[in-house]
C-alpha cells in the first residue's frame, strides 16, 4: 500500500514540477491581461484565480478609487510578480479542448484519494456527523467546553459566503447547468478532504501554555513530517503554509472582502456612495477592531448569530421562489444530468462543465486548503475524529444544500425566461432570478453579502493571526500588531485598488493546498487508524451516547 | 429511604434564605446535601474562531469563580452545621442541569431561592425557579 502511495505520489509531483517549469516557459511568450477588464474570461484566465469570478457582481468593476500615486507605483512594483505567481498556481493543461488548472486536479485527486482510502467516510460517517453535532455523545462533565454544534457552525460562517450566492452564477453561465452536478459531486468528494485535515488538526495541535490551542496545517506539516524522520521538510512546509495562511488573511480574507461589501453597499445606494470608499472602510475596520482587539463580543455574537439566520433565510426564499418556478423544475433538473454528461454549449464540453464546478465547489467549501482545520483544531476534545466528523458536514451544508438551492433558482429561472437576467451575471444574476418572484429581494441580499463578508472577515482574522504566531511566537504585543495590521487592510480594501497584492494573496491560498494535501497523504494512515479504533470503541460501547439512545 | 437534598444557590439573597432552610431541614432529618451551582451556557450558540480557542481557559476560570466565591462558602457553613456535604459546579441550561443533577444525585427533593426578580426581565425570559417546578421530577421547596 505505501509503496503504491509513494509512487502515485512521485507521479503527481512529477507532473506538477513539469507543469510548473512549462508555466515559466509559456509565461516568456504570453502577456499578462489586465484582471478587471475581462471579468467572465478571469475564471479561465490563469492571471486572475480565485477573485475574478466575484467582480462579476458589479460587472465589470469600475475602479473603486482614483488610481492614485501610491497606487500605482505599489501596483508597478507587484504586478510582474502577481502575474508570475498567479500563472505558476493556476497553471492550466489543455485536455480535449477544456483547460484544466492543475491545482483544481491536485484538489480533485486528493478527494478522490482520500473518498476510497478512507471507505466512503463521507457516506458512512454522515448519519454519526449528525449525532455528534446534535450532542448525542456530549457526556455532561464537559458541558462549558466548545460543543460540536459550535465548532461547526463557526467553520460554517467562514466559508458560507458570497461564492455561495454568485460563484455559482458564473458556474452556471460559464459551464451550463451540467456543472451543478460536478459542483454537488466535487462537494461530496470534498467532504473526505476535509474530514482528514480537521482530524488532523486536532490531533497535532499545540497546548499553549495559557491553555489555549493553536493549530492547523502548519503544525501538522510540522510534527506529522517530523514523525517520519523528514523533520527539515516539515519545518520548511510548515512555514511555507504559515506565510501563505497570513497573506491570504489580508488580501482574499480581509481587503477583497471589505472591498466587495463596499461595492455591494454602493450598488443598493445606486451609486451614493461613490467616492466615500474611505468612511465605509474606516467604518468597517473600526468594527473589526471593536471585535479582534476590543474584545467586543457582543458585536462577533450578533453577526455570528445573524449569519447562520440569513443562511436559512437565503435557502428558505430560494426554495420559495424554486416552488413558484414549479412548472419549471423538472426541465431544469433534467438539464443538469443532460448537461453534466453532454456539455452542451460548453466550452470543452461535458469535461468543460466538470471543470468548472470542481473550480467552484473547491474555491466555495475550501476543502484542501486547510484552513477550516485551523478553526477546527480549536476545540478541547480527547477524540481528534469526532471533529473530522463533523467537519465533512460543511462541504456538505456549503456546497450540496446552498450552492444546489442557488443553481435551482437560476436554473428553473432559466428555463422559464432564458432571458431573464439580461447582461447581468455573478451576484447580479442571482439577484435578477429572485427578483423575478418576489421583488423585494435584492436589499436583503445586499445585506446578507455584507455580513458574509464581515463574519468571513472575522475567520480569517483568526486563520492569520495563528499562521502569525506560528511564525513569530505567542507574544501578545505580537498579537496585536497583528490585529492592527488587520484591521488597516480592512480600511485599505476599500480605499485603494491593490489588485497585483490580491492577486499574489489568491495565488498563495490555492498554492498552500500544494503542501496541504501532500501533508494529508503522508499523514492519511495515521487517520485511518485513529478512525478504526474509534468506530471500534463505538460499536463495542466504550464510547457512548448520552442522549436518545 | 434516599435522604439527600439538593441545595441550588446562586449567591443571591433568596438564596441564603433557601441555605438556612435547607440546612435547618437536613439536620432534622438526619439528611445529606448536595450543594449545586449552575452557570448558565448553552451548546447551541455561535462564536469566533477566538473565542472557541480561548473557551477551555474560560470555562476553568468560571468554575474556579463560581466554587470559591459561592459554593466554598456553603459548603463551609454547612460542614460547620455538622452535615454531610457535596458540591457541583456545571455549565447547563440551569433548570435543566438541576434536573439532571437531582437525577444523579437521587436527591429528595430539591431546594431553591426565589431570586425574585420581576417586571421586564422575567416576563421575557421566565423564571428559572418556574421552570424548575414546573419539570422537575421530586418536590421542588421554593424558599422566598
């Protein structure tokens, strides 16, 4: 088995190193495009990644400011390096006609990896995810401490965010409907991925000696490689995963989010608050410095419980306005398998629309970057599994049941009216399918943009602040320059248009996950075997229910 | 004949009133008393990635607060009456973790000061002591 492991392995890093040397040699001859002007080419635009999709939801973004001095020398300064940076990671091969980014491979791969080595985890751990969460085998002498329920709904509202809404928009036009059914199967795949790196997570993580925890994929890189006599390797990707968790904190955690929550803010004020991008960003980052520094958590309480409030409501009105559609639903469900299969329209076909939704489902539920392990590894319990459980609910809940809600409502719309969003697309789209039924939508849509941007603010925060400490120790001076720095590049978002910086930090994110699932190889017999003697224990009784027995 | 009462305080007034009560009835009947105090939390709500970090060091310093500056004190005076005394300090929905206390414990019956609180407050949130009569499995003994 190991052998065979080692070799798939080889294999892989093989071709990645070839495409990477081949992504030097194309990057000679082709010239970098400029990432706002083309939005709907970014998504297969290798320059571009991750953000292009979400500019669509003011199509295409004006610039936010006046293309000041300080701007454009920082932008001259980076933008070489954010093209090279962007077009090594979203390297893209071309096969049958579709371009293929490798990194959504490494991702896919991985899932599928770790969906068989594992049995099907995400299928025979579903129904025990829901008994943990639901506090079955919460024994009473730990009540006080993180319950299951809350270390997930916490991961939930870091990754529950715009991509929800209007990712799957530029999913649905770039790859047609068929690639909501490889957006459900890359969510389902996901789920295994998740579930080894937040098992992980826990189980490498480090006891501070104030008795609060810190962990995540630079400290299992570490101590995991460590424990197979590759110690230098491990500090060296440990780190490497640290640096790229911190600069991806500021720019797709933190500038890129203040930025669009301002463009949103703008876009319902129909343009009142063009020019005023500094008092909306000061305004913000004072709030994120009320939560991050002042301790006022209050504020985190009330977003954190209205988030997970608007996602319900978000899901309940899609399924109104998919009921309403009613006539509608089974032309655009059996679009979906049609589409899935033949690739209508696609570009590259049916392996166009499969690229396309794995692209999706991975930049929405983050499955294999590992950051939700960072979240995960917070929480005191004396089984690491029981928290890769619950885990495998979020790609589930994100991906499977929102993404789907929302490919629905713009699918049965479509069939109804396939002109009905006009040139809208990314959120706009979204918006213009609910508006269709009930009128009023689009503000509180706006609003709950916002405040998935603002609770993803607060996750992110975190998932820096220990990629910080990783790197620079505990100190609490430390911490709050940190925090400071935070809260700055909250402002900055909505000031300046840094668009090279947030390229770089994009690129890092989705290069962290190149360590990340090479960690999770190397560690998945560990998991297993955790995983075997705890579905022992609980069928032998040892571990047991609490409640509804 | 299980012959121990299960004592609720919370370091208000009517909570000392229920003390001297309880103790009064425990030497009378030769009774033990189980001393519980219960902090208010639920498993259900949403926090930061921060504070979930930091929740193990805070649920150790609520405890360590709440068993030195309300339950040691009882118990003390309790041990000076010349009973035979046990504590709990949990976390819980309070009505509910008495019941579940009381349950474990094999308690009696149950003593618990009326915390009198009134107007607002109690219309919108109700009264743990209420709700405890009203669910609580043995004789509950409202002490005003």
């Amino acid at each position: 088995m190991k052998h065979i492991l080692m070799n798939i392995l080889m294999g892989l890093l093989c071709v990645f190193v070839v495409a990477v040397s081949a992504a030097h040699a194309q990057n000679e001859q082709s010239k970098p495009s400029s990432p706002t002007q083309d939005w709907i080419k970014g998504i297969e635009d290798p320059n571009v990644g991750y953000r292009s999709w979400i500019q669509g939801i003011s199509p295409p973004e004006p610039p936010l400011v006046e293309d000041t001095g300080i701007d454009a020398t920082i932008n001259a300064l980076t933008a070489p390096v954010a093209g090279l940076v962007g077009r090594i990671v979203f390297f893209k091969i071309p096969v049958f006609g579709a371009e293929l980014p490798l990194v959504v491979l490494w991702l896919v791969i991985g899932a599928i990896f770790f969906t068989v080595y594992l049995g099907f985890i995400n299928l025979r751990g579903f129904k025990h995810a829901i008994e943990l969460v639901r506090g079955d085998y919460a024994n009473p002498n730990d009540a006080g401490e993180v319950s299951h329920f809350q270390a997930l709904a916490t991961a939930v509202s870091g990754t529950v965010g715009i991509g929800n809404i209007g990712g799957v928009a530029v999913a649905v036009t770039v790859g047609g409907a068929g690639a909501t059914f490889w957006l459900i199967m890359a969510g389902f795949l996901g789920m295994s991925t998740k579930f080894v790196e937040c098992t992980l997570g826990v189980k490498y993580r480090n006891e501070n000696p104030d008795a609060s925890v810190s962990g995540g994929p630079m400290y299992y890189l570490r101590r995991g490689f460590a424990e197979r006599n590759m110690e230098g390797f491990g500090k060296f990707i440990g780190i490497f995963y640290a640096i790229g968790i911190f600069i991806g904190a500021l720019g797709i955690g933190n500038m890129f989010q203040s930025n669009q929550a301002y463009v949103q803010l703008n876009n319902v004020a129909g343009g009142g608050l063009d020019g005023l991008g500094w008092l909306v960003g000061l305004i913000m980052a004072a709030v994120v410095f009320a939560v991050i520094i002042g301790g006022i958590k209050s504020i985190a309480r009330v977003t954190e419980k209205i988030v997970p409030f608007m996602a319900v409501f978000y899901c309940l009105f899609a399924l109104i306005v998919i009921i309403m559609n009613l006539p509608s639903i089974p032309a655009a469900i059996g679009n979906i398998f049609s589409g899935a299969l033949t690739g209508e329209g696609v570009a590259g076909g049916a392996l166009g629309a499969l690229i396309i939704g794995f692209q999706r489902a991975v930049f929405s539920n983050e499955a294999g970057i590992g950051s939700a392990s960072i979240a995960h590894s917070a929480v005191r319990t004396n089984e690491p599994i029981t928290e890769g459980m619950v885990s495998l609910l979020e790609p589930f809940i994100d991906t499977i049941v929102i993404c789907t809600i929302t490919a629905l409502v713009i699918g049965t719309s479509q069939v109804a009216d396939p002109g009905f969003a006009g040139e809208a697309k990314g959120i706009a789209m979204t918006s213009a399918a609910f508006e269709r039924q009930l009128s009023w939508f689009p503000i509180p849509l706006a609003f709950a943009a916002v405040l998935f941007a603002f609770s993803t603010m607060i996750s992110w925060s975190y998932y820096g602040l220990k990629g910080w400490t990783y790197m620079f120790g505990e100190s609490l001076q430390g911490q709050t320059a940190y925090k400071l720095l935070f809260c700055a590049f909250v402002a900055l978002g909505c000031i300046v248009q840094l668009g090279p910086i947030l390229d770089i930090s994009d690129a890092l994110v989705f290069l962290i996950c190149v360590p990340n699932i090479l960690g999770l190889y190397f560690l998945a017999p560990i998991v297993k075997q955790e995983l075997n003697s705890y579905l022992a224990r609980v069928q032998s009784g040892e571990i047991k229910k609490y409640k509804n027995v | 004949m299980k012959n121990t009462f299960l004592l609720a305080v919370d370091g208000s007034p009517g909570s000392s009133n229920a003390v001297e009560f309880a103790t009064d009835r425990a030497k009378r009947g030769g009774a033990r008393i189980v001393v519980a105090y219960v902090i208010e939390w639920s498993p259900y709500t949403f926090n930061t990635p921060e504070e979930n970090a930091e929740r193990h060091k805070r649920r150790e310093e609520e405890l360590e607060r709440a068993t030195s500056s309300i339950v040691k004190p009882v118990v003390a005076k309790l041990k000076d009456a010349g009973l035979d005394v046990d504590s709990e300090v949990r976390h819980g929905h309070t009505a509910q973790t008495l019941i579940e206390l009381a349950k474990k414990h094999d308690v009696a019956q149950i003593f618990i000061g009326r915390r009198g609180a009134s107007g607002l407050k109690d219309m919108l949130f109700g009264s743990v002591t209420a709700n405890l009569v009203q669910t609580a499995p043995v004789p509950v003994t409202v002490v005003p």
